[in-house]
C-alpha cells in the first residue's frame, strides 16, 4: 500500500525501479528502501524468527533491530529497512542466521 493522494501533501512521481523478490519481478521507486518497496508491494513478512520461525515484519524502520533482515544479492543479514533499493536486487527472504553463499 502506497499513499498517492493526500489532503496536505504531494507526491512528486518518481522513477521506477525493477528488483526481484524470491525471483518474483517487483516495482518499487527511486528513494525507497528494500523494505518500504517490499511492503508497498504486499509483503508484510520479511524474516522468521531464528529459534521459533515465528514471522517478522516492518518494525523498527531504523535498522536497530533484527526483523528485516534478508539476503540481498547472495549477502546475508542486510537490514533493508536502512538499505536503498537498486536495479535488479536480488533479494531472498532469509532462513536462519544465513549463509554466505
């Protein structure tokens, strides 16, 4: 979900940028982070828990916690909450602590 019109504020259109999540093509756009395109586009789940695999999510969007970490292009435990999003990432959702492959 994305916020395209508001009572106050305006949204200047902004380029769009392609990357992969679990090989699935997604759109997010310059100026996001992994995780704000990931959860504009319906992702809500960004990592498990590593001893109960109960589901994260989106928390603390300032990269204190542990809760987005994914693999993003083969390197694991990249906090995209803080992490630009580029062209054509490749990012994984995470099993674990991860491993470097």
């Amino acid at each position: 979900m994305r916020i395209k019109e508001h009572p106050i504020l305006t949204f200047e259109a902004k380029e769009e940028i392609q990357f992969y999540y679990n090989g699935e093509r997604i759109v997010g756009y310059r100026g996001d982070t992994i995780a704000s395109a990931l959860h504009a586009a319906g992702v809500k789940k960004l990592s498990e828990s590593i001893h109960q695999q109960r589901p994260r999510g989106f928390y603390c969007a300032i990269g204190n916690c542990a809760s987005c970490n994914m693999e993003v292009n083969g390197v694991p435990n990249v906090r995209t909450c803080i992490t630009p999003l580029e062209a054509n990432m490749d990012v994984r959702q995470q099993v674990g602590k991860g491993r470097v492959r």
